[in-house]
C-alpha cells in the first residue's frame, strides 16, 4: 500500500482519495473509523445536553415520535430523526434494521434467527434488537451471508 499526502491550497477543502483494486473489509473500517471518529451527536438527559461520540452508540429507536440513543449503560434522547441518522451514516456500521431502530452493526456480539423471518441481534451490552424481516436481506448482504 503506498500513502500520499499532498498539502491543499488554503481555499480547498480536505480530501482523502482511496484508489483500489478492491474495496475490502480493511479499507471500509478505514472509511467507517474516518467517517464517525470525530463525529458528536447531541442527546439530552435529564435536561442535561451531551455531546455523543457516534463510536459509543449501541442504537438509536424511535418512540412515541421522540429518537433516543442508546450507548452502553445510558440513554439520551436526540432531536434528530431516523431517516437523518440513516441518511448521514447509512453507509458506516450504522444499519436500519427496523422502522422504529437503527442499530451499530460494530456493537453486535451476535445474531440468532427468531420466528416469522425476523432475526435478533445481541449486542456487546447484552441488550436485544429485533431486526424486521423486511430488512434481513440487508442485513445479509452487508455480512456476506
């Protein structure tokens, strides 16, 4: 793998630029790491706001019109939508598994067929997320299944 690094006229914006053979796995972490590292949501708690790093998000679901995210041990609760979540980070670990909840694909510890075509997926912090059936071709294409 060879790297360059170019220094950018001061009116550029940054670019990185991946030129491959093949997009593997190794190079979509890349991207995924590059995407979300420095990447914040805002969530509030007990009208306290918090800054989220996007790498401590378990989930996000969508209740009663309100969107809370998830992450190991807490809950907050953010202004954004789904569709906005799934638009913005679609591409990184971020996978729709249902119409109510968007879940970290890099947070699943493992998923177990469950009746009617449904999966479920069991996540690092021993939580459980249903994944419809609707999304289950997904699901399977983004592991290779």
């Amino acid at each position: 793998m060879k790297i360059i690094i170019e220094e950018r006229e001061p009116d550029e914006e940054d670019t990185i630029l991946i030129r491959c053979k093949e997009l593997d796995e190794s190079l979509l972490k890349l991207i995924y790491q590059l995407k979300t590292d420095k990447k914040k949501i805002v969530g509030t708690q007990n009208g306290e706001i918090t800054m989220i790093e996007l790498n401590h998000v378990y989930y996000f679901e969508a209740v009663d019109n309100r969107v809370y995210c998830y992450c190991e041990k807490e809950v907050y609760e953010t202004k954004l939508r789904l569709y906005e979540i799934e638009k913005e980070y679609g591409e990184t670990d971020f996978f729709r598994a249902s119409k109510s909840s968007i879940i970290n694909l890099s947070k699943v510890k493992s998923i177990n067929p469950i009746f009617n075509g449904r999966f479920e997926a069991v996540l690092k912090n021993k939580e459980r997320v249903i994944i419809s059936r609707q999304y289950v071709a997904d699901l399977k294409q983004r592991f290779g299944i």
